[in-house]
C-alpha cells in the first residue's frame, strides 16, 4: 500500500507560499525589493500565494490540478526569467531556478499524496 506523504511535508511547503505571499505583500509597499513589475501583479500573487498556503494545509480534492495550472505557468514566466538573466546578464536568476525546481517538486508530491489518500 502507498503511504500518503507525511502532513509537515505540506506545512513545510506552505510555509514557503506564505513567504512568497509577504515577498509580494513587501514589494507591492516597496517596489524597490523585487524586479519591476506592477502593484496589480503582485496584489494577484499575494492572493494566489496565501491560497496555495492554504491549500497545501487541506490539500482539497482537485488541489492538484489547480496548482499544475499554476505550476505550467510559473515554469514559463521563470524560466524565461532564468533564461534571459543567464543569456544578457550571465548570472543565475535564484528565485527563476528555486521556481523551476521548486515547482515540479511540489507538484509531484501533491500527485503522490492525492493518490494515496484516495486508497
């Protein structure tokens, strides 16, 4: 039998998206802490932050499905990021890279979690 995967797994993680929300929240009052970008988009992603937090605390049925929505999107919108730093500016882009990584990885054990809770 699959064993679900352990419930700090996703505490863990939802502590990183509620780091992600403040990020936002910090650079919709200080624009200065991250790269140009405009106040409505960082408004949307403290919101969409916060409610992966939340989610990965219940892990809801079809919470999967939502977050790979939201995982193809953040892969697109980073690793052109990423890919733009490293081909003009030759440096890593870190916050591109933990995304690129990071994303894939969650996504997985979500996956994983979804279909041993459903056994």
């Amino acid at each position: 039998m699959e064993r679900a995967i352990p419930r700090g797994v996703f505490l863990s993680i939802a502590a990183f998206f509620a780091a992600g929300a403040v990020f936002h929240l910090a650079a919709l009052v200080r624009p200065a802490v991250a790269d140009p970008s405009p106040p409505w988009r960082h408004a949307l992603f403290v919101l969409v932050n916060v409610a992966v937090a939340l989610g990965m605390r219940w892990r809801p049925r079809g919470f999967a499905l939502g977050f790979a929505l939201l995982a193809a999107q953040q892969l697109w919108s980073h690793g052109v990021t990423g890919a733009l730093a490293w081909r003009d500016e030759r440096r890593i882009d870190w916050a591109s890279l933990v995304v690129v990584v990071g994303m894939p990885t969650v996504l997985a054990l979500l996956v994983a979690d979804a279909r041993a809770r459903r056994r």
